[in-house]
C-alpha cells in the first residue's frame, strides 16, 4: 500500500469526525487558497474536492500535510488535526534512517578517499575512457552536504571493473592511509565532544521531562476542575481550575491561547456562584491574551465577549451587556458561516438581554434569527433549538402571553424527548417552565406535577446540591403557597435555601430571592415580623450591590407589602418609592416592573383613603406602562384594571368602576382557570357595586361565584375568603336577613383573628359590620361595643383624616339617633363628615349618606328647615351618579316634599313632587 493511498484513506475518516458546520468553517478559513465554487460546498463530496485541490497545488502531500494540521487547529476541530498529526509522525519515522556513526563516518571516508585520490594519483588522461562508471543515487545523508547541496556517493559496479580498475585501486593505498588517520581523528573528537556535550544534553532532557509533567499537571487539574463543576462542587471547581492558570503562567507564553482558556473558565464559575465582579476580571483577561495572540476576528474572541457580556447581565448592567454582545456578533459575522450555530448563541443573548429589559418583542425577534439559524445548520432535534424555544416561551410568558408560552415550551419538550436521555437536566428544565405556565393559570395541580417531574430528573441526574434543584423546590415552593397550602409551600422553599446555602456565594442573587419568597410565604401566612426578618436578609445579601441594582428595588417592594399588610401605609409607601427610585435609574422609563410599583403606591395611598393621588399619580402611570409594553391579555392588566375600579368605587362613580372590573374580568377570563383566586376578587368587587346600588340579586350572585371559586382553590382559612364572608354578610344585611350576616361576618372575623394582627384595619371594618347587624335587629349595647371596638383600633392604624373613620363615626351617629340622644347623634355626624370633607370629593356618595343621616336627625329633633337643608345637599349628590330610577333618590325627594309641606313652602313641595314622578 502506498503512502498516498494510506494519507487519502486517512483524510476519508477524518471526514467522520466534522460536522457541516466544521466544513463551513473549514472552507470559510481556506479562503482564496480554493476556488468560491468549492467553499460553497459544504458537503462531504465537496470537502473531497477541496482536499484534490489542495493536493493539485501541493499545499498537502502525503509527506506534509502542516497546511491542513493549522487549519483544523483554528477552527477547533482538535481531533482531526490529532488524527492528521498522527499519520505525519507515523511516515516521518518510516522515512528517516536510522544512521550510525560508523556509517557516517564511512561516508565521509569514501568521499575523503576520493579527494585522496585526486591529490595522491592522477589518471592519464588516455585511460578515462576505458573506465565504465555505473552511477547509482542515494538518498543524501542529513548531515553531510557540500555548498548547502545534498551530496550523492557515485560507486563502481563491481562487474564493471577491469585491470587498470584494480591497479588503480593498488595505487590507492597511501590514501587510504592516510583517510584512516584521519578517522580515527573524527572518532576521537566526537567522543570528546560527546564527553563535554553531555551535562547540556542531561539538562536540556530533564527540563523537557519537567515541562511535559508540569503539562500533564495542568491537563489534570483542567479535567479535575470540569468534573467538579459539573457535580456543582465549584469551590473545587475554581481551586483546580486557578492551580490549572498558576502552572500555565510559570511554563507557558504569557499570551497563550490556552491560559485564556483556564481564565474564561475560571470566570465561567465565578458567574454560576453569582460573583459577577470576578468574572468578569478573568474574562477580560483572557480578553487581552487572546487579543494579542489570535486574529482581531477570531472566533474565540467572540465567545470571550459573549461570557463578558452574560457577566454585565448578572450585575444588571444591560447596557454593557448588550454592548459585549453585538461586538461578539460582529466578531462571528465577520469570521463565521452565516448559518454558524455560534451566531445563535450570540442571538439568544442578545434576546435575554432584551427581555431584562422588559422589551418583549425585540426579545422575541433576537430569539427568532437564533431559531432561524438552528434550524438551517442543525438537526431538527438537535437540543440546542429546544434551548431556543425555551427563551421564546419565556418571552411569551413575560408579555402574559401564556398560551404561545405553553406552546413553545412543549415544542421544546418534544425536541429534548427525541434527542436526550429522558433524564437529562435540559428537559426538567422545561418541565419546570411548563409548571410555571400552569401556575399562572391557576392549574396548580398540573403545575405541581409538572415540577415534581423536574424534580424526579434532577435528583437522579444530578449532585444533590445541585443550584437547579433548588429553583425547582422555589418553584413548587410557590405553587403551593398559591394554592394556599402553605405549609408545603413552606417546607419545599426551604428546602431551597438549604441547598443555595451549600452551593452558592454567600452573595448569589438566587439566594436573595429565596429569602424573599419565604418572606412572601410568612407574609401569606400573616407572620409578618418573620417576613420582615427575611426580607431584610435579603436585603443584607444584596447590599454588595450597586445602589441601582433592580434585585434591591423588589426586595424593597416586598418590605413595602409587608407593612401594607400590617396597616402601615405609610411605611409602606416609603419603601415603594425607594423601589421606584432605583428602577427609575436601573430599568427603562416603560418597563413592567416599573408599573408594578406604581401599583403598590397606589394601592397604599388608596388605602390611606387617598383616592385621587392612588388615581392619578399611580394607577394611570401603571396603566399607560403596561398598555405600551405588555399584550392586552396580561395578568398585570387585570391587577390595574381592578384597581382603577376600586377608586371609581371609592369616588362614587359606580358606572366608570362597572367598566373597568369588567375589563378585569375580560382578561382574566382569558387566560385563567375558572377557580382562580384573582376571578374571586374580581367577582367579589363587582358584587359589592351592585350592593351598593340596590341591585341585590346581581350582588348574591357575584358573591356567591366568588365564595364558590375560593372554596376550591384556597383552605377554608384563607384571609380571602374573609373579604368574602363579609360582602355577602353585607347582602344579607341589606336584604334584612340579619342572623344570616351575623353568622358571615363572624366567619370573617374568625379567619382575621388569625391571620392578621389585632389593629388591622380590617377587623375594624369587621366589627363595624358586625355592630350594624346587631343594631339592625335592635341590639343597640351589642352594636356600640362593636363600633367601640372598631373605633379603637382605627385609632391605632389609621391617619384621622381617613374615610374609614366616618363610617364608624356615623354608626355611632345611627345608635344615638335611635336612642333618642339627637345631639349625640349630630355630634357623630358632624364628625363623620368633617373627615369626609377633607378626604373625599365633594360629590361622593358617602357624603350623600352622611348628609342624608344629619337631615334625619335633625328632623327628629324638630328642625325641620335644617333637615330640608341636609336632604336637598344628599340629594343633589345623588343626583349625579345614581340613575334617575333609583328608588333611594325618590325616598329623599318624597321625604323633603313633606318636610317643606310642614313649613308650608308650597313651589318647593311641586317641585320635589314633580322629581318622584320623573324618576318612575
């Protein structure tokens, strides 16, 4: 077999060993060297034709083939030039001869012997003919040459030579001779010099010897440190990896490519512990070899900018991330196959950075070009495009486009299936994204099954310390805390810190957000100094952060809940504009979670009974963020839809409110499963309008659908559910069914009780309902200890300009009235509508009922034009926002036609007549 025949045989299977994308890459770096009509060929056939090129130009042989070694070399293809430098060692020691000295030596004697000749013996000129010369080439000898020429022995044939051949060779004997001579000198020399040259010769072998160890070394430490970081183990990980850089900086250039590599992976687990400073100064270091030691455009360079880039992720400078980003796809476009897997990658980045900052659709277009490229240089189940349709569903998914999500994530599934072992860590990472998806739904229990799979492939796949694991127990974690079975939601989050606590920087971001979590749990729970506790440990974890860091503006909005949830609004609001702050500086002007705050300001301020300030300097901001950036099905614009309406409620404007829970309950009903606890509260809100109006069959209704959804979708002790008992305790009341709304509201109060603390303006609003009730059946002592109780703890929680306070006020106002004491009564009132005056809008409704309570006491007491005075301001406030046929606005009008009919003012008595009859 020749060896032309073994090279081609061996450039045949190298072919097993490159992909497509290898071949592209391949032909992109041969560049002018082959025809454009070659290197569009990706395939195997035209990667024959390329090589017949080659060897046409003799770039390759089968004696060199260096050319083709650098170039698998440069486009990462390690095994083929292994493979290639392998045949060239193999034919190298096949050619080389293996040359003693005594043959050397006898060379140089023969060639001396005939310079001998030359001087010693002189041919007659007549004879040359006679000799017949056969000449036979050798192969020249490496070490002896003549003028730089490779030097060829001519010998005699031996059945050539003739007399005069052999008297010649008699005459040749001084020469000989004298050749001896001079080989022993040869011999003598090269022995001292061998003596000599022998400690430099021990020397230079015992510092290659220590080199390849030190090398080995380092290929051992490298293969100890991958090993530990994919176990998780990335203390071990980084101290392998940093022994690995030590020995190369001591045995390598200091710009060699492989020292960037150590680097890069050294920052590549500083990244995963969540140390994005220190990544980021071993990336740039290997930024700065690579820069000085490859092309400009080399493709590695690019790699180094892409981790560059995910490092200013993690510190949540988007800016500089993106930057990194587009310099390394400029890098790829430059170097690369448009249709390079590597151009994907860069892609998808760019694509995550987008979505941090809450631009969904230039995340999804970034996302798609990866896809698109995937899908023209890879398999169609090659994992990498299930990765893809991963980021794709989690853009859907953050634009609360959860059914385009939930489709994705099953694409994802189906590739991952097909192409991965069925516990593979890839695919529970998109069991545990289809689990979020049915979360939001309000599928919990699908959801639940969804992360128990998850969590089934990672425990048998991978270290039990896993980080991924614990993302896992949050996210079930939860789920579990919104289907209000919170003490598995307790124990699955703390499962997940038990792990990030092992496995994490003390720093790590992760860690942060399982603190807060388990503070949103505690919160649920009503354990809100616990809450308190943790927040603030994730806010000690966070404190290395910059002071704009978006992570430390939702640590703050979880504190500002907390206290929302205790009552105390005002520290609430505090900490809600420490978090807009931040985000207003970090985050662009338009981004969701900027409208999120606005909403918890808002929320604060409505409950402080600032309704107008909740109105238009929150809720309207929050609502034009949101219809700029999300889709019109988001969640998020169901929760400010549902807040609009509950300041409309607030002011009176009962229509305008009508309209925007509806709006609610258009998106919710869209996305959400039909036992959401999000459609209860909507439920319930539209419920109490109808209440409010008179219309009390629509509100049982609503009421009822709400209870309904919350009896299978949270325990029966949830805090919810207490908001319900109480509005359907207050239908009852209305409906004069009062032993049924004592027996609600004492529900309600009984869930209160333990789950929130005893100054909660929500008792109050409890006891306020329960002392109406027993007022309504003529328990005037029992309904004064409510209001007492009420009154109290309004006094504990409340500014005294809140409108909560006038609803006591005039409770007390109603017992007095009907015990007789008028001027206790109007003492009551007044004070009811002094705090509304200061805290609602002149035309409210709430000061129609205050006003409308003054006139009747003021009638009972005998003053009949004062009571004619309080009846027309109640009726004047009614009459703008009620309808003209609500029997309530034609009660006060009869009531004044007889009060004026008392005093005998004639025209007043036709007119309040003539308003009846319009409004039947």
């Amino acid at each position: 077999m020749t060896a032309s025949f073994e090279f081609r045989a061996v450039l045949i299977n190298i072919q097993d060993l490159l992909s497509n994308t290898d071949r592209e890459r391949l032909n992109f770096l041969l560049g002018e060297d082959v025809p454009k009509t070659l290197r569009e060929d990706a395939s195997v056939g035209g990667s024959f034709r390329i090589l017949e090129h080659l060897f046409q130009k003799t770039m390759i042989t089968n004696q060199d083939c260096d050319y083709l070694i650098e170039a698998f070399m440069n486009i990462h293809c390690h095994d083929a030039a292994k493979r290639l430098k392998e045949y060239q060692r193999k034919q190298s020691k096949k050619n080389q001869r293996n040359i003693s000295i005594q043959e050397i030596l006898w060379q140089d004697n023969e060639e001396n012997e005939e310079e001998d000749d030359k001087i010693a013996y002189t041919k007659p000129t007549s004879d040359a003919s006679d000799f017949q010369i056969g000449m036979e080439p050798l192969s020249p000898s490496p070490n002896v040459s003549v003028n730089n020429e490779p030097q060829r022995n001519l010998l005699l044939s031996a059945h050539n030579r003739t007399k005069k051949d052999v008297d010649q060779s008699r005459s040749k004997g001084r020469a000989f001779k004298i050749s001896h001579k001079i080989r022993q000198r040869i011999v003598i020399s090269i022995i001292i010099l061998s003596v000599l040259s022998l400690p430099l010769v021990i020397i230079l072998s015992m510092k290659y010897h220590e080199r390849t160890s030190k090398l080995k070394e380092v290929v051992k430490f490298t293969q100890a440190g991958l090993q530990y970081y994919i176990n998780a183990n990335y203390s071990e990980a980084l101290r392998n990896f940093k022994q690995a850089s030590d020995m190369q900086s001591k045995i390598l250039s200091p710009i060699h490519s492989d020292l960037a590599t150590t680097f890069n992976n050294i920052g590549v687990v500083y990244y995963d512990i969540g140390e994005p400073s220190n990544a980021l100064d071993y990336h740039n270091k290997a930024l700065r070899i690579q820069q000085k030691s490859l092309s400009q455009t080399h493709p590695d360079i690019g790699i180094t900018h892409n981790h560059i880039g995910s490092a200013y992720l993690q510190k949540c400078d988007y800016s500089r991330g993106l930057k990194e980003y587009n310099e390394a796809l400029q890098i790829q476009k430059r170097s690369l196959p448009t249709v390079h897997p590597d151009l994907a990658i860069t892609y998808n980045n760019i694509g995550s950075t987008h979505l941090k900052l809450g631009e969904y659709q230039r995340a999804i277009e970034n996302y798609k070009l990866a896809l698109d490229i995937q899908e023209k240089s890879l398999n169609q189940t090659h994992s990498s495009l299930a990765t893809t349709y991963n980021n794709i569903g989690l853009a859907h998914f953050s634009n609360g486009e959860y059914s385009k999500a939930f489709e994705s994530y099953n694409e994802a599934l189906g590739i991952q299936q097909k192409s991965l072992l069925f516990i593979h860590p890839s695919i529970a990472i998109t069991y545990n994204n289809i689990g979020s998806v049915l979360s939001k739904k309000g599928n919990y229990s699908i959801a639940v099954k969804n992360y128990k799979k998850a969590l089934e492939i990672q425990l048998r796949s991978l270290p039990p310390m896993h980080p991924d694991i614990a993302i896992t127990y949050d996210n079930l974690g939860l789920t579990y805390a919104y289907a209000g079975e919170y003490s598995k939601g307790l124990e699955n989050c703390e499962k997940a810190i038990n792990i990030q606590n092992k496995s994490l920087s003390p720093t790590h971001c992760n860690l942060a957000m399982t603190y807060n979590n388990l503070g949103l749990l505690h919160t649920l729970l009503g354990n809100y100094s616990k809450a308190l506790e943790l927040y603030n440990k994730a806010f000690e974890i966070q404190k290395p952060l910059p002071s704009t860091h978006p992570h430390l503006a939702i640590t703050r909005n979880n504190i500002g809940s907390t206290h929302f949830k205790l009552g105390e609004y005002q520290r609430a609001i505090e900490n809600y504009e420490k978090a807009l702050e931040v985000q207003q500086k970090s985050l662009p002007q338009e981004h969701p979670d900027i409208a999120i705050t606005y909403n918890n300001i808002g929320l604060a301020h409505y409950h402080k009974g600032e309704y107008s300030k909740a109105l238009d300097e929150s809720y309207v901001q929050a609502l034009e963020i949101q219809q700029k950036t999300l889709s019109l099905k988001h969640p998020d614009l169901a929760i400010t839809y549902n807040n609009i309406g509950s300041v409309h409620l607030k002011l009176g404007k009962y229509q305008k409110a009508i309209e925007e829970y509806n709006l609610a309950l258009g998106v919710q009903e869209s996305f959400l499963s039909q036992t959401h606890p999000n459609l209860a509260m909507t439920y319930n809100n539209i419920g109490f309008i109808y209440s409010l109006m008179g219309n009390y069959s629509i509100s049982f209704e609503k009421f009822r659908k709400a209870l309904s959804i919350q009896q299978k979708s949270v325990p029966p002790e949830h805090p919810d559910l207490a908001n319900t008992y109480n509005n359907l305790g207050l239908s009852y009341s209305e409906t004069e069914d009062y032993s049924k709304a004592l027996e609600t509201y004492n529900k309600a109060l009984e869930i209160q009780q333990k789950f929130v603390p005893p100054n909660h303006p929500d008792i109050a609003i409890t006891y306020n309902n329960i002392g109406f009730a027993y007022f309504s059946m003529g328990n005037n002592s029992i309904s004064l200890e409510k209001y007492k109780k009420a009154l109290e703890i309004q006094q504990n929680s409340l500014s005294l300009e809140h409108p909560d306070f006038a609803i006591t006020y005039n409770n007390f106002g109603l017992v007095y009235c009907k015990k007789g004491d008028y001027s206790g009564a109007l003492y009551y009132y007044n004070k009811a509508l002094e705090t509304q005056q200061k805290s609602l809008p002149p035309d409210h409704p709430d000061l129609a009922t205050t006003h409308n309570n003054i006139a009747f006491a003021f009638l009972k007491d005998g003053k009949h034009s004062r009571a004619c005075e309080s009846y027309s301001k109640a009726a004047s406030i009614l009459r703008n926002f009620l309808p003209p046929t609500r029997s309530g606005l034609a009660t006060i009008y009869n009531k004044i036609a007889e009060l004026y009919e008392k005093i005998n003012d004639t025209l007043k008595v036709q007119e309040c007549r003539k308003r009846v009859h319009e409004m039947r």
